[in-house]
C-alpha cells in the first residue's frame, strides 16, 4: 500500500506532494529537513492523502496531483475529494490555510 499525500509549508504555505508507503516515517524525514527539496519550507502539515494499493496507482495518482499548480486548484481539490480517515499511525491532518494578501 503507498500513500499518495499533499503537504502544506507552515511558513510559506507552499504545497509539495510525494508519495511513500510510510507516511508517518515520511512525514518526519520533511520536517526534520532530510529532503532537500523541502527543507527550505519546514515545517509542513499534512493536509491530504489517499492510499493506494501499489506503487504505479501512487505515482498516477501523484503525476495528476503535480499538474495542480495553482493554489486555488489544489485546495478545490482536497475541498473536493476529503481525504480518507487516518488510523492510529497515520499523522493526523491540518486544515489548509490560504494565504491572504496584506
């Protein structure tokens, strides 16, 4: 089974979505700023994910998910399709924040 998954950054509110088949493992390698990709943004939440039953659905389900650039389309899309309910290793989700101009 792999998660497909969508992070949000706490401080720039930057979407980055992955694949893994351990969420919670995964989830501690960005916010401990193992991945380079992601390090400059730490920390994030979760704000989506779904599983899927192997590897190629995940990468699929994670190539459509890479097309959605634009903010507006990302959180219509979690909007759209609630993620699923986490069990007990499953981190829990954060709500999405849009950034608003000052």
């Amino acid at each position: 089974m792999y998660f497909v998954y969508i992070l949000q950054s706490q401080r720039t509110n930057q979407f980055y979505k992955g694949i893994s088949n351990d969420l919670t493992r995964r989830l501690h390698e960005h916010n401990s700023g193992f991945e380079k990709a992601t390090a400059p943004n730490k920390p994030w939440n979760l704000v989506w994910y779904d599983l899927k039953p192997n590897k190629s659905e995940a990468f699929i389900l994670e190539s459509k998910l890479k097309n959605l650039t634009a903010t507006a389309r990302i959180v219509a899309f979690i909007k759209k399709y609630p993620p699923l309910v986490g069990g007990p290793d499953v981190p829990p989700l954060a709500e999405v924040r849009i950034q608003t101009s000052r």
